[in-house]
C-alpha cells in the first residue's frame, strides 16, 4: 500500500527557532552559579553549555559539575514562563495545517532531551512531531539526522535561526531554498 502522505520532511530547530529559550537558558545558569558564589558570570555569557561554563571556569570535581547541570536544569523548568513561541511556530501551524504534503514533522535539536521535551509540553508542542531527535551536542545535528534516519535532505524543508546551523543543513545536502531562515 502507497502512503498517502507527500514526501516532504519539515525539520524545525527548537531553541530559537520554534521557542525562544535563550533567556530562560541565561537566567537558569546565572541563577545556579550565583547560588554557588561563582562570580563574573558577565563573562561567561556567551558560553552554550552548562559544561562549557564549568569547564572555563575550572577546579569543579565532576561531581559537583553534575550537581551544578541537573540544578540549572530544574532552575530552567522553573522559568520556562518566561518564555515565548519563536518566529517559526506559525511555519509549524501550517505545515501540520496542511500535513497530507508531509512524510513526517521533526524536531531536531542540540539540547537535553529532558529540557526539550519540558520545553515542548509548556507550550503546548509535544504532539505536534511524529518524530524528536535530541542531538545534544554530538557534532553535527544535520549531518547526524539524515545519516540515521530515513529522510532525504532533498526532500526536507528546514526552519533554522542560526546561520552556522543554516550552513550545515546546506552542507548535509538540503537544498538552499529550502532552509528557511527565521528570527
């Protein structure tokens, strides 16, 4: 039997794109360090990751490094309210608007999945894919997907803010006029 679904992927990036998480992600960690009296955290602000703050920082044994994640990680729950949809969650109301046009939905994302997941249900998100793939940091988030999944990058529309993450779709085999650049 034929599947009656079209062949395209619609492929959003959460962070950013579909939910705008970078101040609640900065909020959470300097609500974390300060607690802890780590001070000038000013400076860290460009850091992505809980373990990259950490690691400039230095002299944190693992396990404190740990205790610190999993504190931000509840500080960020916490404040979810403080964030808002991102400018491609009107692009997510039309594709599953029109769904017949669509293989699959996916969320593909470089965060936690816990903090993804959490991130989605606050906003009323967590049934809108058929599929979420939490990259969490292990390289290349497009070229990972379309290595291990069944999609053709030919084939699937992408809904990026980031332009390093714009190139890498690119460079994964999506089609330029297909990424669609958003916020």
């Amino acid at each position: 039997m034929k599947n009656s679904k079209g062949n395209l992927v619609a492929l959003f990036d959460l962070d950013g794109t579909l939910v705008e998480t970078d101040a609640v992600n900065s909020a959470a960690y300097r609500r974390v360090l300060a607690r802890e009296g780590i001070k000038n955290i000013d400076r860290l602000a460009g850091r992505i990751s809980m373990r990259s703050i950490l690691t400039s920082i230095g002299g944190i044994s693992k396990a404190d490094a740990c205790a610190l994640s999993r504190a931000k990680s509840e500080e960020y729950v916490r404040l979810l309210w403080n964030s808002d949809l991102g400018p491609a969650a009107e692009a997510l109301r039309m594709v599953l608007a029109s769904r017949e046009q669509f293989s699959k939905v996916v969320l593909l994302t470089d965060g936690q999945e816990q903090r993804a997941l959490e991130t989605l249900r606050y906003h009323g998100l967590d049934r809108c894919f058929d599929e979420i793939v939490c990259n969490a940091g292990d390289g290349d988030k497009y070229l990972n997907y379309f290595r291990s999944h069944d999609a053709n990058p030919a084939v699937t529309i992408v809904w990026e803010n980031d332009n390093k993450e714009i190139q890498s779709a690119i460079t994964a085999g999506v089609k330029t006029s297909n990424v669609k650049k958003v916020g």
